[in-house]
C-alpha cells in the first residue's frame, strides 16, 4: 500500500502538470523530483535501515512490479481525460 500510493501521487503529478508549448523549455526539475521521490519510495522498502524506520516490508520483485501496475493506473486515467477534453477530477 505504502508504495502504491507514494507511486500513484508522483503519476498524477506528472499528468496533471501544463504541457510545454512550441519554442518552451520543459519543467526538468519537475521530473528530476518526481524521478528522485520514486527512487526513495522505492528504497523505503528495500533498504533495511529504512524499513526499521518505516515499517516497511522487504517486496519481491513481482510484488514490487504489481504495485507500478497498480500505481499508474490514476496517472493514466487522468492523462487519458485530459487529452479528450472531460475536466479533470479524481
């Protein structure tokens, strides 16, 4: 749970974020965020020191794999209703 959530919010993040327009520079410390949060999401459940911390459980890599399928699904219903038009609510 605690790696589906963390995950699915860093999603929306990147799907709710304002496209770049023509000649525009992308927001790269956006993704270098997004990229480094994902990195100690990950570690929180990896990392023994950091699951004493937590209370995190060591996931398989199926698990771990199961839970960025789950984890996508709010980013890319969102994504999905903003490129047809429908406001966005979740």
């Amino acid at each position: 749970m605690f790696v589906v959530l963390g995950l699915a919010q860093l999603g929306v993040a990147l799907a709710v974020r304002a496209t770049s327009e023509p000649g525009t520079q992308r927001n790269w410390s956006l993704l270098g965020a997004v990229a480094l949060s994902a990195v100690l999401q990950i570690a929180g459940v990896l990392l023994g020191p950091l699951q004493t911390l937590l209370g995190t459980a060591s996931l398989t890599l199926v698990e771990l794999s199961a839970c960025a399928a789950v984890a996508l699904v709010p980013g890319v219903a969102l994504r999905l209703s903003r490129r047809r038009g429908a406001p966005a609510t979740l």
